[in-house]
C-alpha cells in the first residue's frame, strides 16, 4: 500500500514539473502564425528541455480567448500576442506583468516600443513590439515628374497634386486612391488626415472630440479626394487599393501597410516597378502622425511561467531573429538597426522611410472599447462619402454617439 502510494506520488510530481516547464503562447493564424512557429521552433533549439504549445488563432478569436482567459485567471497563456488597441483594457484591469529591465532595449525604435509602457511613457513596460505596422503614404514619383510636381508634404498639397494629375491623364490614371468601405478600412485611412489637421476621435482625457473645427476641415480633405479618385472607391478596400497602385491606374494612396507595398516591386505583378516611393503621411500642421499598428508580445497576469515566458519575449524580439522574420516572413521589425541593415534594405527599399514613420507612428486613441467607437465612426465617414449628410451633420452625430459608449 505504501510503495503505491510513492508511486502515485512521484507520478503526480512528474506531471507538476512537466506542466510547470511547459511555454503556451497564443499567437495569430495566417503569416502571424508562420513567423511565430520560426520563432518557436528556433527558441526549442537553444533550449531543448523547454516544452512550448502555439495555439494559433484569427485576430477576433484570439481577442475572445485570451481576455477570457485573463478575466478568469485561469493560466492557459504564459505569452500572448496582442494588437495595441487591446492594450488599455489589458492594462487597466491589471491583467499583464511588468516586465524585467533587461527586456529594454534602445535599438528599438521608441514610439512603437513606448505603447507597451504603463501608465505613460515613463513607467515600466509590460509589453514587447514584434510587429513594427506603420500606415505609410504612396506616390508615384514618375507621374509626379510627368506633371512637374514636387512631393507633397502637406494635405492641401495633395489635393492640388491629385487634381493636376486628374487634369492631364486623360482619365488613365486617377490622382488618388483609398479605402472606402465602412469600419475599420475607412477609419484608418482617416486618421492620419484627423491627425494631419490637429484633431483627434478623443481628447487627452479620453472624451470624444470630433465636433470642432479642425476635425472639420480634416473631413472636408478626405471628401474633396473622392473626385479624384476611381469610381466606385466608395467600396474599396485593400485588394483594389494594391490593384490601382500596381496598375498604375492612380498616383497616390493615402494608406499602404507594409505587408501591401513589396509587390509594387514585383515586375510579375506591377507596371509600376521602382516608380513608387513610400513615406510617412503628409501634415497640414505639425509633424506627420502616421497611424502604428503594432503587434506586441505580452505576459499575462497568471502566467504559470513568468521567468521563461521573458526570455522567450526576449528572444523573439532579437535582432536576430527581427531580421530573419523581416527577410524570410516580411515581417516588419520594430528594432533600428533592421531599418538600417544593408541585406535587408536591399530587399525593402523603403524601409529608411519606414522606420522615420515609426518614429513619429502615433497610436490609435488608448481606450478600451475602440473596436466599437471605430465602427461607429466608420459608419458616418462613410455614409458622408456617399453624401448622405454633410461633414458637420457627420461629426455632431459621431460625437454624441462616441459620448454614450466609450469607455476609458
């Protein structure tokens, strides 16, 4: 009877430590996903007798399992890639750890490494950038050239330019182009405009803050571009933003991600191949604001292994390895000296432009519920493009809308 019972017990203490030893990471599907197994795969390397599980899931799903996860402290996660919009709910409710000193860096670019820090920019960082997504702008230098155009480098300049070149193109070219559709496509190509213009969906205390005049005039901007822009761009989204810069068929667009712009290099697909250049969004008052999109990797509260959960973070946002998932996944990094590398600006020649853009990226407004603040907002951009209401009659119902639901 006591030999079994030892026996029970050794079983149930092996099973302890092997659970103890085990990294579970929640990541993304799709290339998210790719580049995460490399991670993975070469982290097991250097450490053999570390047992990692990827579970792997779509944007929204992974939202839903791990903030359920957190909300009822149940441990499944030691990491979790998260987008930074995600980050103010995490935070607030305490649901991440702070990570170690030793995890900071200052090859990381500063902007996108600043939004994981808690509660400002000066306080401890509880999350690592692995994505460095910045929204960049696109022009076509040869057609600019053509029509002795220099670049723009304000909003008003890019209104004039869209309508010289719509002047001269005997309808084959298109000035501008961007993302209509309601939501998410059309918020974002909205915001470096909001915020090219001075205004902002919130103020610094979290209150919606669209009805003034500065959002004003940013609106009428965006609106002005829709004649020089394809017909129907009401109702594009990111396939036909790529379609018309690849084609040659428009000369701007006033939102390409990085993930979009390798192609336009790509003689198998583009006809326009070394003509497009890509910078950080023009302003019409103060520096550019380009929109960040970061990915960012993160230890949960009731993480079952904290210790080997940072050096995993560690790992995955080394130079190294930045740079292969850069080359190998076109995975854009968040680290300076990538931007700088000579293997892989040879591959991605704007990347020096990119990484300026990251240096002026401003985040998405730090609330917790702006999935629903940017669908409504969506929604009446739109519904002002297909001239269903005017840009004040637009802002004065956003504002009210935004004021009932917003949570800060």
């Amino acid at each position: 009877m006591f030999q079994r019972l030892l026996v029970a017990t050794a079983l149930a203490s092996a099973t302890f430590c092997s659970a103890a030893t085990e990294l579970v990471i929640a990541g993304r599907d799709s290339s998210y996903g790719q580049a995460m197994q490399h991670i993975v795969d070469e982290y097991q390397k250097a450490h053999p007798s570390t047992n990692i599980k990827l579970v792997k899931r779509p944007s929204k799903g992974l939202y839903e399992s791990i903030s359920l996860s957190m909300r009822e402290k149940t441990g499944n996660y030691d990491v979790i890639l998260m987008d930074d919009t995600w980050a103010p709910e995490f935070l607030s409710n305490n649901w991440l750890t702070a990570l170690p000193k030793e995890v900071e860096d200052k090859d990381f670019i500063q902007a996108p490494f600043d939004i994981g820090r808690y509660p400002n920019a000066n306080s401890a960082a509880y999350a690592m950038p692995m994505v460095g997504n910045v929204a960049m702008f696109a022009w076509n230098k040869a057609v600019f050239d053509a029509n002795n155009i220099e670049k723009p480098s304000s909003w008003s300049e890019v209104l004039a330019a869209a309508k010289k070149i719509n002047a001269n193109s005997a309808k084959d070219t298109n000035g501008i182009v961007f993302r209509g559709v309601k939501g998410n496509p059309i918020v974002t190509g909205f915001l470096p405009i909001l915020w090219g213009y001075g205004a902002d969906v919130v103020d610094a205390n979290g209150q919606a803050s669209l009805n003034t005049p500065e959002a004003k005039q940013a609106l009428t901007a965006f609106l002005a571009m829709k004649q020089y822009a394809p017909r129907g761009v009401d109702v594009y989204n990111a396939d036909e933003v790529r379609d018309s810069l690849q084609k040659g068929s428009a000369a701007m667009a006033i939102e390409v991600w990085p993930a979009w712009v390798p192609n336009l290099d790509n003689p198998e697909m583009s006809n326009v191949v070394g003509d497009m250049e890509i910078m950080a969004p023009p302003a019409e008052v103060g520096a550019p604001a380009p929109m960040l999109g970061i990915w960012q990797l993160a230890i949960p509260a009731d993480a079952n292994n904290k210790t080997e959960a940072a050096a995993f973070l560690k790992f995955a946002t080394s130079p190294a390895i930045q740079k292969t998932l850069a080359l190998d996944y076109g995975i854009p990094p968040t680290r300076e000296s990538i931007y700088n590398d000579a293997e892989v600006v040879s591959k991605y020649r704007w990347y020096p432009q990119q990484a300026k853009a990251l240096t002026t990226g401003k985040a998405r407004p730090r609330i917790h519920n702006w999935a629903e603040v940017e669908s409504i907002l969506g929604d009446f951009l739109q519904m002002t493009m297909l001239g269903q209401m005017t840009p004040e009659q637009a802002l004065e119902q956003a504002q009210r809308r935004i004021s009932r639901v917003i949570k800060v």
